[in-house]
C-alpha cells in the first residue's frame, strides 16, 4: 500500500478539488482517496492530476537534428529517412523516456519508420521492451501504406528533372514492394501475440488514405470490426491531402470512411487539420476520436486544426505531441496547454475551462491508446498520476488562485515533481527512474551521426529533389 497527500487533488470533470487530500494506492489501482489529509498542507504545496496521454507519436528523435525546420509534410517525410532507427530499443525508448518525463502514462507509437534490420515482430518487441524498462503503457500501430511513396500521384513528372542517377536512388529508397492486405492483417496479429498485454494495446495503423489502396483500408475495416481491434491513421493533415482527397473522392473522405465501416468508436484520426463541418459531423457521430498535435502542424505549416467546432459538434478531442513538441522537448504539458489556449474561446465565450479539456483530453487519450479506466483519481482507477509543484508553479504567491487555472496558464514539464504509472514512480525530479535518458540521447545521436555517411548520396541529391517535390504539389495539388 502506497499513500501520498497533496494541498489540492483533481479528481476529474465536474468534480470539485479536493483541498487537501490524500491518494492510496495498490497493485497499480487507487484503493481510497481522503479528503483533508492534515499532512498534505506541509510544504512543498503539490496538486496531483490524473497523468496525461500521448495520444499521437512516433518514437522518433528530434526533426531538425535532421534538417527539417520549417518544411511541408510533404518534403519533410521524404527527408525524415535520415532518421531511420539505428537500433529500436534506443530510439523508442528516448522518445517514451521523454514522454514519461512529461507527465505521460500511456503513449501510442504509430510505428512508421521500421529500422529494416529485423523482423518486424522483433523490433515491435524491442519496443515493447524499451515502455516496460521505463514503466509507461504504450499503444503500437505498425503503419502500413500500399500507395503514394513519393507524390500524391504518378511521380513521374515529380522526378523527371532530376538526372537518372537521382531518379534511381530516390526509388530505390522509396518504391519498395508493399504488403498485401492480408499479410499486414497477419503481421498485426503475430505483433499482438507476440507484445499484447495489460500494458501494451496493438492497433491497426494505416498510414492515411492517400498512402493505402482501396483493398488495405477496406480489409481493415473488416479486420477491425472482427476483432475489435483499434485503428490509428492521420487523416486531413496538410493542404495537399486536402486537394487530393477532393479529387480522390468526390463524394468525400470521410463517407467512404463511413461506408466501408473503418468509422466508428475504434477509429482514432491524428490532425484533421483540413476536416471540413460536415466531415467533423460524421466523425463525431461515429465516436471515434481526433487527436489535435498543435505544434506538430505549426513546424510543418500544416495549418490549424478546427479543433473548438469539432468538440462543440460532439467530436472527441486528445492531444499528441507527435514526435515535434513546440520546443522539440517532447513538453506534453505545455503541448495541452497551447491546444486549450488556442482553441479555448473568444472574448466572453469559452470553448471550455482548464478542469474541462484537461478531463477530456486524459479520457479521450485512454481511449485512444486503449489504456484501462477513464483518467479519473478516484477509487478503482488505475494510479496514474502527476504531481506538480505549486511552490515552483505559484513561486510569488500574491492571491489565491485556482491551482488548475494556473497550471495552464503557466506550467511545463519544470513545474512535475513526479510520475507515477500504474502505481510505479516513472520519473521524479526531472529524472526518468527506469532508464538513463541522458546516456540513451548521447549514445543514439553517436549512432546516427555514424549512420549520415550512409545517406550522402541523397543529401547531396536533396536540393533538386526538393525542388521538384514542391513544384509537383503546387501544380498538382492545386492549393496555390
């Protein structure tokens, strides 16, 4: 049995604070919650809130160690092979460590760039491995694309100008045989053998409509619907996806969505960016969930996302760091904080307060990651939890306030004194217990700078490519 006591304690939407109180905890369930702990009024003054979710992610290091600042989706993906893993256990668990460090108890791994150097039940074990040493819940989605690697389209005219050599080094890199509907079907389920459990949720993950055929989404649809199993896609992220899914689709995106079953409450959709009303309508209808990554569509000037209409027309809303966090600290509290302020109202009108998104982005968050129990501290509920500073958070102390309002008016991943998952302190002051994150980020960043002679091949052909990458979507796409 486990206690801690905190000056305020959130329980969850619509419950009042509790000032102060005390949390116990065992087996990684809240046995009982108390209200007026004497001994929580001590110093430091702490609040404890349910632990949050990265509900969109890809266990990738840092964009712009590899060039990548401020660039289209479109150029960017091409670019991001440079970080292709050297070894997954390293590179996924810097990125969960860092999450966990944040304040996240669940994380979902979208896997789309595979290191190619094992089988893939194997890396999705290394994976596995890296969450359970640092102690957080993780959801696994092994991307899948069938179509699309290097345009929207036939990329022959994208790649026309450049010289043969380029050519074939650009698809060789990129025009890889895919799998058949039926043998990534398999190969989810042989990763769900093989990593599936309490801690770890194996998902679906198609890459997005315009990188799968027909045939793969229609045969996940079925294969989700059978089993149960949930699906996590991007859906509507940049201009050019936009462009395309209205030529693509001219009865739109989001019905055949619909009409082939994909839509529905095991349907989690990153970005939606460009959705439309009626599209936010159909999703919110369906209950399945949009994941908002703020800072993720500000470095990739995808735009921004319609995220207060979608959650006044029902729509379910979490929150992603995506691998691309406003300062590329993978920061998920500030990250909820920028999505409540952007998205939080106008003037007098409010899209919510503070105690309401961040109920609904923890809740929303477990959904989508499959993680157990609604994100409350209460009774029952898994004991994931974050403890944060009021002393560091309220350092001037002037008036009384609201601890949650001032917490998403000012607070950072700075302001937690610790995590806890399931019951397991997976960070305290700063620190991440289960793994040394410091050695992690030194050794996988010898790794990679080891691994760019590989690829001097292509930065050498990147100018040109680029180039032509931008003047195919500009005439393409017709968004300019």
């Amino acid at each position: 049995m486990a206690r801690i006591t905190a000056t305020y304690l959130y329980r969850g939407p619509g419950e009042p604070l509790l000032a102060p109180a005390e949390l116990h905890h065992d087996g990684g369930v809240i046995s009982e919650i108390r209200e007026g702990a004497a001994s929580a009024s001590r110093p430091p003054r702490t609040l404890l809130i349910p632990a949050l979710v990265n509900a969109h992610d890809h266990a990738r290091p840092s964009a712009s160690s590899f060039g990548t600042m401020q660039m289209p989706l479109e150029s960017w993906i091409l670019r991001s092979i440079l970080g292709t893993p050297p070894d997954p256990y390293l590179t996924a668990a810097r990125g969960l460590a860092r999450s966990a460090r944040a304040g996240c108890a669940a994380v979902m791994v979208h896997y789309t760039r595979p290191s190619g150097t094992m089988p893939i039940a194997e890396e999705a074990r290394a994976i596995a491995r890296a969450a359970g040493d640092i102690g957080i819940r993780l959801a696994f989605a092994l991307a899948v694309r069938d179509q699309n690697p290097i345009v929207y389209g036939d990329s022959t005219d994208a790649l026309a100008q450049l010289s043969p050599a380029q050519r074939e080094l650009v698809r060789n890199l990129f025009e890889r045989p895919a799998a058949s509907p039926g043998d990534y079907i398999a190969t989810v389920e042989e990763i769900a053998v093989a990593i599936g459990g309490p801690m770890v949720d194996v998902q679906f993950g198609p890459a997005g409509v315009q990188w799968c055929s027909h045939a793969l989404l229609e045969a996940i649809a079925e294969a989700s619907s059978r089993t149960g199993r949930r699906v996590h896609m991007h859906l509507l992220e940049t201009v050019y996806q936009r462009a395309w899914a209205d030529q693509a689709f001219p009865n739109g995106i989001v019905p055949y969505l619909r009409d082939i079953g994909l839509l529905s409450d095991r349907l989690t959709l990153a970005h939606c960016t460009q959705a439309r009303p009626d599209e936010l309508d159909l999703i919110a209808q369906a209950g399945a969930r949009i994941v908002c990554n703020f800072s993720s569509n500000l470095h990739l000037r995808s735009g921004l996302a319609p995220v207060a209409d979608a959650h006044r027309r029902g729509c379910q809303i979490a929150v992603g760091v995506d691998g691309l966090a406003l300062d590329e600290d993978d920061d998920a509290l500030r990250e909820a904080r920028l999505v409540q302020m952007m998205h939080g109202g106008l003037g007098f009108q409010r899209t919510w307060t503070p105690r309401e998104f961040l109920g609904q982005a923890v809740r929303n968050g477990r959904r989508a990651t499959g993680a157990p129990g609604w994100g409350h501290l209460a009774a029952g509920e898994p004991a994931d939890y974050i403890v944060i500073n009021l002393d560091r958070l309220d350092g001037d102390a002037i008036v009384e306030v609201d601890p949650l309002d001032l917490l998403f008016a000012r607070g950072n991943m700075g302001h937690i004194d610790e995590v806890v998952v399931a019951g397991r302190t997976v960070a305290k002051d700063g620190r991440v217990t289960g793994v040394d994150l410091p050695a992690l980020e030194r050794e996988l960043a010898g790794r990679y700078r080891e691994s760019m002679a590989a690829h001097a091949d292509f930065l050498k052909a990147w100018p040109d490519l680029e180039k032509q990458l931008a003047g195919w979507f500009v005439t393409h796409a017709g968004c300019h």
